[in-house]
C-alpha cells in the first residue's frame, strides 16, 4: 500500500513539473505572438517607406533630367546671344 502512495505521489510530482512547464510554454508563446505583431507592424511601416523612397528616388531623376533639358536651352540661348554679339 506505501508504495502505491509513493507512486501515486511521484505520478502527482511529475504531473505538477509538466503543468509548470506547459505555463512557462504558453507564456513564451503569449511573448512571441506579441514579438510577430510588433514585427509586422514594423515590416508595414518598412514597406510604406520603401514605397515612399522609391517615388522620391522618380521624382528626383524626373528633376535631373528637367534640369539638364533647362541647362541646355539655357546655354543655347546664351550662344545665340553671344552669336549676336550683344
């Protein structure tokens, strides 16, 4: 009958260790779904600056080439004056 109780009591023993662990399992869980979310939310605001970098990298060579396209009509006025003489 002693060592039924011990038993019993060594069963109950590991059912506690297993419990715990299971808790420690489902906190770590709880921190690393939070983890994913903040790292979504942070991949979405990378993405929206990706897009927003692309579109200024555009428009910035867009005004390049408007520069050198006004550069050159400037310095073909400049020669048609010079070729005036004035």
């Amino acid at each position: 009958m002693t060592s039924e109780f011990e038993r019993i009591k060594i069963l109950e023993g590991k059912i506690s260790h297993i419990v715990e662990y299971i808790h420690k399992l489902t906190i770590e869980n709880e921190k690393l779904k939070k983890q994913m979310k903040e790292l979504k939310a942070d991949n979405k605001r990378y993405q929206e600056q990706v897009g927003k970098t692309d579109k200024l990298d555009e428009s910035l060579k867009r005004y390049q080439e408007e520069r050198g396209i006004i550069k050159d009509k400037i310095d073909a006025i400049i020669g048609q004056i010079d070729h005036l003489g004035i």
